[in-house]
C-alpha cells in the first residue's frame, strides 16, 4: 500500500523532557545526562515516516542522549538547548514551506504553550501542566515517557482517514525498509 494517509499534516514536532521522557534526568559525577526513551514511540516515528510525514524535536535542553536518540530514530529535524520555542517553530515553517495546519506540536509544560496556540493541532501527555492539558487540541491517555509519541501518531492517522491495520500496513509489509528504531 502507498501512503494511504488523507491527512494535511507533513510535519510532527515533539518536546522531549515530559513527552518522549517521563522528565526525569540522570546526572552522573562528570555531568553527563542520561535519558530514558520509549521504544514504542521509536515505532511511532518510523509510522509517521512511512505515511510521508516529517518528526522533529523542539527541546529546551542539549545533552548528548539526545543527540544520540536523534541519530538513532533518524529524525528529520532537531532544534536542541532552545529557549524560543515559537522563534524556532516559525524558523522551520519557513525553511520547510509549511504552513500552520501542516504542522502539529506535542509539548507538555508552559514553554510549549505559544507554539501549541500557533499550530491548528497540539497533543499534551496527561500528566502535562494543567495550563497545557487545557489548551491542547487532543490530551492522551499516556503520560510524558510511557508512549505519548505512538499515540499521538496513531490517533492523526486515524484522523486522515485509516485505520490501525491500514496505519500499520506500510510497516509491517517493508519493516526493514524504514530500518525503525525502538
């Protein structure tokens, strides 16, 4: 099956602390930080991937676990150590010729909040702050580091018209095709 998704979303940009973490950041003696990732949302971007549409990340903060889990998801866009959020999401829309309604923002605490009121759909994690949860177009069931990502993909598939067998159709069929990283 081509890419069967109807949808008008080319680009889905995630926040990480909160959203692809459950937030917590292990700091070890010489500083380094470790982060821990959801394999399920790995899944989720090589699904968005095989429907033609972009993932990216808008963090506020740089480490190189991050750096690392970008490499290794293959993700079209990183914006790392960013503290204008809406600068940088205005940046990207520019660069990539998109526009307001081609684009959605997963963020979960209130430096989200003016990208999220920019863009025609934004998700928030459950446990996100209460100002994000009541100002996100659709709030999940996970909270931020328990698979938010595959959710939110599973759920704007839907919303361009397929449904879970379809959504996963490109995958199952080419898996190594997409080489997805949990």
């Amino acid at each position: 099956m081509a890419n069967a998704y109807g949808g008008p979303v080319r680009l889905v940009l995630f926040d990480v602390d909160g959203v692809l973490t459950d937030g917590t950041l292990h700091i070890g003696a010489e500083g380094e930080v470790i982060k821990s990732f959801n394999a399920k949302d790995g899944v989720a971007v090589a699904l968005l991937k095989a429907h033609g549409i972009r993932c990216g990340i808008v963090s506020g903060k740089a480490s190189a676990a991050l750096d690392y889990r970008v490499r290794q998801l293959k993700l079209d866009l990183a914006v790392t150590g960013c503290h204008d959020k809406l600068a940088a999401y205005a940046d990207l829309k520019r660069e990539l010729g998109l526009n307001d309604e081609q684009i959605v923002f997963v963020g979960d605490d209130v430096i989200d909040l003016p990208v999220m009121q920019q863009v025609s759909l934004s998700y928030a994690p459950a446990d996100a702050h209460a100002l994000v949860r009541n100002r996100a177009t659709h709030v999940t069931r996970a909270n931020g580091g328990q698979g938010v990502a595959r959710e939110v993909a599973e759920h704007l598939l839907q919303l361009g018209g397929l449904d879970l067998e379809d959504a996963y159709a490109p995958l199952l069929a080419e898996w190594c095709c997409h080489d997805a990283q949990q």
